[in-house]
C-alpha cells in the first residue's frame, strides 16, 4: 500500500471516527453544557487526535504529554468539579485510545 494513502486512512480514522467513538462514551454520561461548549469540544477533539496521531508516527510521545498537560490546565478549576473531571478523563482517554 502506498504509505501517503496509509497515512490518510490512518488520520481520516483517527480524527473522524475518533470523534463518533468519544460521542459514544460521552453520551453515556449524559449532556454537559451548551452546545457552543459542545462544539468547541469537538473541535479540540479533532485537534488532539490529528496531534496525538502525528506525534506518535514520528516517535514523539513526550510531545502528547504536553498537549495533554494544556488541556488539562485549561480546564483546571472545571477540574475540581468530580462529575465534571470524570465525565472530562473519560472524554479524553476515549479519544487517545482511538487516535493511538
């Protein structure tokens, strides 16, 4: 297979199809914020697993733990918040499975 062609698929299952697979886990959760939130969090999402995927092809997972550390921070005092923290680890280690 034509490695371009494989790097395709692999982002374009990562980023899309991530985004379904992380719907999945958050759902079962049940609604958190607005849509405008919502959005936004999908954007990330997209962001992340785009991120994740090139970092881990070119062998730099230290760089993963900084895009993670960021989004952490910016979400710090939502954090203190126990169903939101869970609802947000689950959001997020569902989207690292998939992009990895």
């Amino acid at each position: 297979m034509n490695p371009v062609l494989a790097y395709g698929i692999a982002y374009f299952v990562a980023i899309v199809g991530g985004h379904f697979f992380t719907l999945i886990f958050l759902k079962a959760l049940g609604p958190l914020g607005n849509s405008v939130i919502r959005r936004a969090g999908a954007l990330i999402g997209f962001l992340k697993r785009t991120f994740v995927l090139t970092f881990v092809l070119i062998d730099q997972y230290v760089v993963i733990a900084i895009v993670l550390t960021a989004k952490s921070i910016t979400r710090f005092e939502e954090l203190k918040d126990r169903k939101f923290a869970e609802y947000y680890l689950v959001g997020t280690l569902s989207s690292m499975l998939f992009a990895h």
